[in-house]
C-alpha cells in the first residue's frame, strides 16, 4: 500500500443504487463535510444512481453486483472523476478486485473508521459492529480492526425466532429500506446495541450504510455510537486515503512488424522471474500493423507514420500503462517527435542497447550494426552509440542491400519465412562484418533475431561474433521497471534526454 499524491482539483463520484437513500445520506453528508464559504468553492461532484434490483447478498448477486459497480466507475473515469465513494459496505468485501482494475481512487469506508476509531478513541480495544450476516461472514471488520489490538463483536440473534436484528431493521418489512426512519426500525437497532454492551463493546459502528439514516434517533447509549457515513464524507474530503498500488502495466505498440511483437512478448515473460500466471507483468498491446512502413517514410518515398505511432500510444496511455515499448528500432527514428507530447515514458530500445553494449563490453570501441536501411540512414543508432564512444560499423551497399532482402524480400522474415534465401542475405552480412574486425553487432531490426539468435555465431571469415538483440534486452528492462528493480523516475528521464540529444 503506498500514498498517491493528489490531483490539485480532485471530481468526486458517489456510486448510487447499492442502497438509494443510504448513497443519497453519503452524498449528503459528502457535500457538508466540505469546509468551504462560498457555493463555488465546492468540489465537483458526480452522484449517478441506476436502481441495483437485486438486494440480496447471494453469490449470484454479489457477481451482478460487482459488475455493476465497475462499469459504473469505468464511466466515471471517462468523466474525470478522480475519487469515487462507495456507500455500500457489502462491496467494500471486494474492493481491492475493482481497485486493481481501475485506475481512480476508491475510498475505503472501513479504513475511515479504522482511522477514526484510532484517532478519535485510541483506549478502545472493543468495537460492537451493526451488519449484515454476509459482511459479518465475510469478517470485514475482522480484516481492519483484528487481534490481539481489537476484538470485534456482532449482536446474537433474538432468541425467540432467532431473528436478526440489524438485517430486519434495515430490509425488513417495514425497514429502512421501505423508507422508514421511526419506530420499529430504530427499537430493533437500539435492541442489537444494548447487546453488544451486555458483551461489553466501548463503542459501536455501524457496518449497513442505512444506519446512518437513523443512528441520531437510536437514543443515548452508555457508549458512543457512530456515523460512519459521516465518518466516510469527511475522510474522503480531507484526503486522508491511501490507495491500493495498482499492477504495473506495460504498453506495447504492436505490428511493427507482428512477429516481432510476438517475439518481444515471449522475450518479457520468459524474462519475468515468476512461478506462477499472478506474479507475470500486466500487458497492453495495441496491435496496429497498418503503421505506415518506417523504412519506406525515412527513405523518402512512404506515407508519414507518426500520427498513427502516437495514436497508437495514446490508446496506451488511456488504457493506465506505466511505460510505453515499441519493439521496433526504425520506429525510434520517429519517438522524439510524439514523447513531448506523451505522459508515459516510452523505454528507448536504442538508448538500453548502447548502455547495454557499454557494460558487457567495456573494452569496445566497435559495433557492427544489422539494421534497415531506414535505421541506418537517420543515424539513431549511430549517435546513440557516439554518445558512449563506439563507432557504428555497417555492410557494404551490396550486403546492405541483401539485409533488406532478409527483411523485406518475397521470401524474407516479413513475409513468414525463417529459413532459405533470408538466412544466406543475413549470414552473409554477418561475415562481412566479422571480416573487418567487428566482434559485436546489434540485430537492430526486431526481425532479424528470428533469424539469428542472441549469443555467439562462429562466421565463416572473421571467426566468433557476438550477436546481440535489442529486444531481449528491451523486454529485461521493461521487467525490470515493472519490478521495482530501476525508479520509474529514470525511464521520464532517459526520454526526455533521448529527445534532447537528437
């Protein structure tokens, strides 16, 4: 659990419906605990309110229940919402599955009280609980106010028909619910606290939100009763929330090409120490193969595409990713222009591959670079790896041209095949290169490790070279951002450098 800070304006929604009058009472009370003078001075707030039909606390119910609650919140993102009450407490059971889906703050209405209670009585250990059966089952209360600090007590049901009365009152014939705020409700209410001081509660908090309608007309008890509806409107207010961290979510622009994002996918899983599907990064890929071709814009003669690069991270980006990868070297020809524009760091496949090289090699002075013609002519690469003192060696035009052939030929790596003619053009570079003394090369096109795989490859002129893959090493860092193993903080700022010194 860590603190998010706060937006400067914060839009308030109050999920209705759960309970029609308790949400209206939250809402209520919401908008008095604001300190403010004047009308204006008041927050923005969204309160929407579809009648939940199905009351009851049946799995079934509980599924719709669930389902409701987050299409609802979904609708309040898009609506610039940025903290939502729940008046429900029944829902507040499965909190942290919609929190961890969402990426607005849910205001957490047991943990009110908890802080509350803490603040406001710090001597007492035992707190009395007016709920339900199904809360009461599922040890809410249990889950914020536990052993040994706490001992949480339930009213026993009447000994005479056994009857509950915290449900009745609230659901009963008659009930809260029905609308009723005298008489029978209030003496069933009341009877289910003197219970709880009989087992010798020093303080009571209601645990259905209806209470709150009523909890003023209970009478004085010899103990303090609490209005946790209140209690929730002015935690909310004062900002007092901690926020669930939510999963770390990778955006990947996929399609450029598809295979490769494939590749770039198997390469972060098989990356992510993990024994199990829960403790795998979460994914976002937006798979956009009609991208203009990169190669084809940089050579002068293809469609522009940056608006659709930035388009596709956009989508990204609303979809709450934390970094943003594009497992294509040619397309890094294009991510200074749209990163100003963004705000979530895309993870530059260049700049970690020259830092990479750098530190596994650190007597280096050259690289062979196996790229599209593209790549190599808007020379990214090439003053990535001048910036850390290594000099960019390339094919011959004629072994460039058979590389291109690799890539792009009727039967090359883009048109599905791994094996033939694409193997020879790529092999051939490779023994170029070695010939000329190069020892290193980065596989700067996401394709061409389908080709030839990381590690070392005896050629055929020069002897043993050492093939590395960019998107090996983009899919380690991007596991290592999501790890918590390198501050997001480096990723803002590797981007906003990358676009500086271009």
């Amino acid at each position: 659990m860590t603190a998010r800070t706060l937006p400067a304006r914060r839009v308030f929604g109050v999920i209705g419906g759960l309970g029609p009058l308790a949400g209206a009472d939250v809402l209520f009370k919401l908008i008095q605990a604001s300190p403010v003078r004047t009308d204006a001075e008041h927050f923005d707030v969204v309160f929407e309110q579809h009648p939940f039909r199905n009351a009851s606390a049946s799995r079934a119910a509980t599924t719709e229940r669930k389902l409701y609650i987050f299409d609802m919140i979904r609708d309040f993102e898009k609506r610039g919402v940025t903290t939502v009450l729940l008046p429900c407490f029944l829902s507040h059971t499965f909190m942290g599955e919609l929190q961890e889906n969402v990426s607005v703050q849910i205001v957490d209405m047991v943990d009110a009280l908890h802080e509350y209670v803490m603040r406001c009585f710090p001597s007492v250990r035992r707190v009395g609980v007016l709920t339900s059966d199904y809360i009461r089952d599922e040890r809410l209360f249990e889950r914020y106010f536990g052993a040994p600090e706490f001992e949480v007590l339930h009213p026993a049901r009447s000994a005479v028909g056994g009857v509950d009365f915290v449900t009745e009152a609230v659901y009963g014939d008659g009930g809260i619910k029905s609308g009723r705020f005298e008489g029978k409700p209030v003496e069933l209410l009341r009877e289910a606290c003197l219970d709880l001081i009989a087992q010798g509660a020093e303080l009571i908090l209601p645990g259905m939100t209806e209470i709150g309608l009523v909890v003023d007309r209970i009478g004085t008890l010899c103990v303090p009763i609490v209005d946790s509806n209140l209690v929730y409107a002015q935690y909310a207010v004062a900002g007092q929330c901690v926020s669930r961290e939510r999963g770390f979510k990778v955006g990947v622009v996929g399609g450029v090409g598809p295979a490769a994002t494939v590749d770039f996918m198997q390469k972060l899983v098989r990356s992510t120490p993990a024994t199990r599907d829960q403790e795998h990064i979460k994914l976002l890929v937006e798979q956009n193969p009609q991208i203009p071709d990169r190669t084809d814009n940089l050579l002068g003669d293809g469609p522009d595409p940056t608006v659709s690069l930035y388009a596709t991270c956009k989508k990204l980006e609303a979809g709450d990713v934390d970094i943003i990868a594009i497992p294509c070297n040619t397309a890094h020809a294009f991510v200074e222009r749209i990163q100003p524009y963004l705000n979530v760091p895309i993870v530059n496949m260049l700049t970690v591959s020259v830092e990479y090289l750098r530190a596994a090699f650190p007597d280096l002075r050259e690289v062979g670079l196996l790229a599209t013609t593209g790549t190599i002519m808007s020379g990214v690469y090439r003053k990535a790896l001048e910036a850390h003192g290594l000099r960019q060696v390339v094919p011959s035009d004629g072994l460039q041209a058979r590389v291109m052939n690799a890539i792009y030929g009727e039967h090359g790596v883009k048109a599905g095949f791994l094996a033939g003619e694409c193997i020879g053009d790529v092999t051939a570079a490779v023994d170029e290169l070695s010939e000329c003394g190069v020892e290193v090369i980065l596989l700067g096109c996401t394709e061409l490790p389908l080709l030839l795989p990381e590690g070392k490859m005896y050629s055929g002129g020069g002897g043993v070279v050492n093939l590395v893959d960019p998107t090996e090493i983009l899919a380690r860092r991007c596991v290592a951002y999501a790890r918590g193993e390198i501050g997001l903080a480096n990723a803002l700022i590797d981007s906003a450098k990358d676009a500086c010194t271009r």
